[in-house]
C-alpha cells in the first residue's frame, strides 16, 4: 500500500487567497445521497432557498477532491452539498467543508461564503482500481464539537463514461463572518466520469455521522477535470 504524506499546512484566516475565478484540475468522487432530514445537521440556507425534497428526504453529495499542480491551487477537501432551489432555479448550497491549505480556507469563506474548516487528508492507492480517501479533523470545528474521528471512504471506479462530462451548476451561499451578505457562485466542470461504488466509514460525532449505515444512490469519479469557481454574485430575490 502506497500513503501520500499530507498536503499544506495548518490553515489561518490571515492567508492570503488568490482572486477569482480559480481555475482547478484533479480528480474527484462525488456521491449522492437520500438521506432523511431529522438525521441531518440544521445547516442555515440563505434567504428565499429552501432544500429539495422527496417525502422527508433530503438530496445530499459527498465530494472527495484532489486538486493537482497545474490549477490556481493544489489542495485536498471533503465537501458536502445539500441540494436546493430558489424560486424555479436548482442549485446546491456548500454546507460543510474540510480542506488542509490556508489560501483555499481563506478564499472559501471570504470570496464565496463556504464555511470551511482545517483538516488532514491522506489517500491510499492499494491497487490501480481502488482509491482510500481519509480526513481528520485538525480540531473540533462548532458544528461538531466532539472528538474529531477520521473519517474514510472505498471509492471502486467500475465503468468509464465515453466522452467528457460538462456541467453548470450554481451554489447558493448564506452570509459568513468573513463574508457577511449571502452570495451565488457559478461553476463549470468537465472531465472524465466514470461510475463508481464508494463506501464509507464515520463514526459518531465525526464529519458525516449522519450518513452512517447509509449507501449512497450513486456515484461519479471525475478524472483529469477542469473546474472554474467564478466570481460571487449578489444573492438575487426569488
């Protein structure tokens, strides 16, 4: 088994983040799930976004990412998305997120209102077929006080997509301290997808608890991507 050391270091709101948009590459595994909304965290959405429901439950995606050389920069994070619409548009709002370099947790709050956090990550590759993602939490952020339990996920590529996948999606961002006034962020995503069967491990109060003894309902790895975070706009009225 191969172990990638850890990437950047402890993250400080004084970094100095490049401006946007960032242009970034790598690989990602995203998965979705259908989770019921007494299990899920009261995450705060900004004015006039409401989530996207089925029954009681709640659309969510998990998002493993490796950014590589080559982009504005090279980083590593667990982000969790809730889907939700405004009015008749659908987007997603970025609820929670972990990353292991200052400039990305500084940016991430500042220029578009995703409360990022401080955290380790190593990925294993066992076999060419297989990846491990963990991340560990470099300290107790609020919204889970308790120990911080690693927290890791199998993700077996199984069938390669033909052509690039190109996607448009939009977040719907709450106002910060960092970024007091709620915002909406266009992205812009292509890359090879394969698709893909992740499973997780959580434990009680670490990142993700939520979904434990959960399978998710799909799953899509991104190789060789490129994705645009363009600049924040004002958050308009439904």
């Amino acid at each position: 088994m191969r172990s990638a050391p850890p990437r950047g270091t402890r993250p400080s709101m004084t970094a100095t983040c490049p401006p946007p948009p960032w242009h970034l590459r790598g690989t990602l595994h995203a998965s979705l799930w259908w989770v019921r909304a007494d299990r899920l965290p009261s995450w705060t959405l900004p004015p006039g976004v409401r989530p996207l429901r089925l029954a009681r439950r709640r659309a969510v995606v998990t998002f493993w990412v490796d950014y590589r050389p080559g982009g504005t920069l090279a980083y590593r994070e667990l982000l969790v998305a809730l889907a939700v619409r405004r009015g008749w548009s659908v987007g997603a709002c970025a609820v929670e997120a972990w990353v292991d370099d200052p400039r990305s947790l500084a940016g991430g709050r500042a220029l578009w209102g995703i409360p990022k956090h401080s955290a380790t990550f190593v990925f294993d590759r066992p076999a060419p077929a297989l990846l491990t993602t963990t991340v560990r939490t470099s300290r107790p952020a609020p919204e889970h006080p308790r120990p911080a339990w690693p927290v890791a996920a199998l993700h077996r590529p199984l069938v390669r997509l033909p052509g690039r996948l190109r996607v448009r999606a939009r977040l719907f961002q709450p106002a910060l301290p960092e970024r007091p006034y709620p915002c909406e962020v266009p992205l812009s995503l292509t890359g090879t997808a394969w698709l893909t069967r992740t499973r997780l491990r959580t434990a009680p109060g670490a990142p993700l608890d939520y979904l434990t003894g959960l399978r998710p309902l799909a799953t899509c790895s991104l190789r060789d991507f490129r994705f645009t975070i363009a600049p924040a706009e004002p958050s308009r009225t439904a």
